[in-house]
C-alpha cells in the first residue's frame, strides 16, 4: 500500500527508487545478523542501489534470510545480487572500490579509501558508538598494509584516494596527516586527486600548504568534502565537538575553502535528522557554495531513537526521502551521481563499467528485461544499454 502510493505521488522517481527509499526507511529485519552485516547490490534495467545495514531492524517488514531479500514475506521486482557479509566492526583502515572489488563506482574509477585516525566519538544519532574501535595508526604502518595487500604492485591505477578522519584536535595536525598519505601514495606511483572527508581543516594556511603540495606532485586535484550532516539542533545530537559549529559558523568555514582556492566542494549530509523546512532552508543557503554528499545513514534502533531523527521522517515516511531528492534536483537543476554509498540517487548501469554489466545476464520473462545469474552474458543485449 505504501509503494502503491508512492507511485502515484512521484511519477518521476523509479519504481527501484521507490522500493530504495522504503528500506532505507524501515530498515532490514536480518534472520543471519549475527554473521556480519549484509551487503548487495538493487538493480532494475537501468540502474543499481548498493546496499548495506550495520544494523538488524526487528519491525521492518523487509527481511533478508538466506541471501533472498522480501518485502512482507513476498519477493521484490528486482534482481537482488548478494555481495558478501562484512564483520560489524566500525570499518578497516583501507579498502579499495571499483568492480574487481565488488563495488561499483562512476567509470568504473579505481579509489582509495583511507581512514587511519579512527577515533571520532561518535554523535549520538551513529550506530558506530555500538562497535569497539579500531586503534589508531600511523600512515608508516598503514602503509605497510597497504603494500601488503598490492602484493607487488603501485598505486599508478588509483584515480583517487579518498581520506577519512576521526579527530586530530588541530587543523594542522589534519594537514600534516594528508600531506603525509599523499607523499607516501606518490612515492607508490599515484597520480590522481585527493578527496579529504571531514571538518578539522579550517585554517588558510594549512589548507594552501596542501593544494600547494598537490601541485608540486602533479596531481589531478583536491576536492572536500566538509562533513556538515544536519543543519540544525547540530548542539543535541552531535558530539562535543562538532555541536560548537553552527549553521553560520560552517557556512563561513566553506567560504574560506573556496576563498583558498578548493575548486571541488561538497558537504556531506545525513537525511532523517532534520525537519523538510530546516533541511530547504539550509540546502538553499549552501547551495552556491557546495554540492550536497548524501549518506542515508539510517538511525541505529533504541529504546531513544524518535528523540534522534526528525519529527517529518517520522511522520512523512519514504515520502520524506522523495521530497528531500526532488528538492535538490530542482535547487541545482541537475542529479548527483557519486560514488558516496547511501546516496538518494543510484549509480546508472552506463556509468558503471561494461565489466561490471557482463558479469550478469540480462534475459526476457513475459517480453519484461529482467536480471538473473552470472553465466554466459549475452553482449548484444548488454550492449542495449549504453
């Protein structure tokens, strides 16, 4: 009944747009959680959700068993392929994505995600405050397991490395750590863009001391992505530290990063923790400044949790997401396609890899294209989608 309605309201949004924000909404009931958390990939004709839950929601009405995912106990209308589990741990020091790793990004662009500073304590909305975190490690030893895992090989193939942090306390001591990775994967033959993912960088001279860096090695760039998350009541759910910055306070912040010459700017932010009027008023505030990172990172499941997320998500539902997404393409007159898992729009088929397509069949039930296992891909229907 919810996605019937849907459908009516939101021509425009795909039928596996739909199902996405539902889930994304109710969450998963997982009968196997106790072997890790449950990661696969959505896919309709033309594009594909990459999916994964850090947490089992004992109500949803989706459920995963088996590897097979239901809506109330019934099969959905796409082909769900089941990736692997991941142990529910806060994350790894570094791991690769393209599809020789089992996850799709744009081009399909080999990156780099490192994130060696673990310790961040948690905002009060983030399910990471469940799980023991990883120790922090030097970017000598990270590394050190880096090349392990290269087995021989450079980095000369990355097109990105992408930098995540917990908190150094400093914006120097953040400077320092970038300009340390980034010398490091130029010495193993990168060559690409550095894209840093977090909020400590705020001083002039710290940030023209990277950018200046980034030029003497030749790279292709260096983008941010300011970890914004939720525009108000910033001082209730975020952590010590972050709650100190107000809307105004990070809006001067990204000011001065284009002010220093940081061409690429994004914000990440976090559907579900604001009310729609306060997430419109700030979206049309930053709109000319950055480009919004999505991550429908879902509330974890408490006995608190309605005093987490927003009145509006409660009451709106999946709606919400469809209205925040609309909202966006119509405030920038365009979609955002990215790599960022959890994002309101999906990656389009055509934009991910031919690789990645023939590894599926693409066959034909009732004249409808649907996707089934990975045995003998039939190139001239593939071909169909470019």
């Amino acid at each position: 009944m919810e996605l019937e309605k849907l459908k009516e309201r939101y021509p425009d949004l795909s039928l596996l747009d739909l199902y996405y924000f539902s889930m994304k909404y109710h969450g998963v009931r997982d009968k196997d959680k106790n072997r890790g958390r449950p990661t696969w990939n959505l896919i309709d004709d033309n594009s594909l959700y990459h999916i994964t839950f850090a947490t089992s929601e004992p109500y949803s009405p989706f459920c995963i068993e088996d590897q097979r995912l239901s809506l109330s106990k019934k099969s959905i209308p796409f082909r769900v392929d089941f990736v692997e589990r991941v142990a529910v741990t806060i994350g790894r020091y570094f791991y690769f994505r393209n599809s020789d790793y089992m996850t799709p990004t744009l081009d399909d662009e080999l990156i780099l995600n490192i994130n060696l500073q673990r310790q961040c304590f948690a905002c009060k909305f983030c399910q990471f405050i469940l799980y023991k975190t990883q120790p922090d490690i030097s970017e000598d030893e990270g590394f050190k397991l880096i090349d392990l895992s290269l087995k021989g090989n450079n980095l000369e193939n990355v097109s990105e490395i992408a930098i995540v942090t917990g908190l150094f306390g400093s914006s120097e001591k953040v400077a320092d750590h970038i300009i340390k990775i980034i010398n490091l994967a130029v010495e193993r033959g990168f060559k690409g863009r550095i894209f840093y993912i977090g909020f400590e960088l705020t001083n002039p001279k710290n940030i023209k001391k990277i950018l200046l860096n980034i030029e003497q090695n030749n790279l292709k760039g260096f983008k941010i992505a300011y970890t914004f998350e939720m525009f108000n009541k910033r001082n209730y759910l975020m952590h010590h530290i972050k709650s100190k910055y107000y809307f105004s306070d990070i809006v001067s912040i990204l000011k001065l990063l284009k002010d220093c010459g940081v061409i690429s700017l994004e914000y990440t932010y976090i559907p579900a923790l604001d009310n729609l009027d306060d997430f419109k008023f700030g979206a049309e505030k930053l709109a000319p400044l950055a480009e919004p990172h999505i991550s429908i990172f879902r509330p974890w499941y408490n006995g608190q949790r309605f005093k987490q997320i927003s009145y509006d998500f409660i009451k709106e539902g999946p709606e919400y997401l469809c209205k925040m997404r609309l909202f966006y393409e119509e405030l920038y007159g365009k979609k955002f396609y990215g790599n960022n898992l959890g994002n309101l729009w999906s990656f389009p088929l055509n934009k991910i890899s031919k690789k990645w397509i023939e590894e599926v069949i693409i066959g034909q039930v009732d004249g409808r294209r649907y996707w089934i296992n990975r045995t003998n891909p039939r190139k001239n229907l593939i071909q169909s989608i470019y």
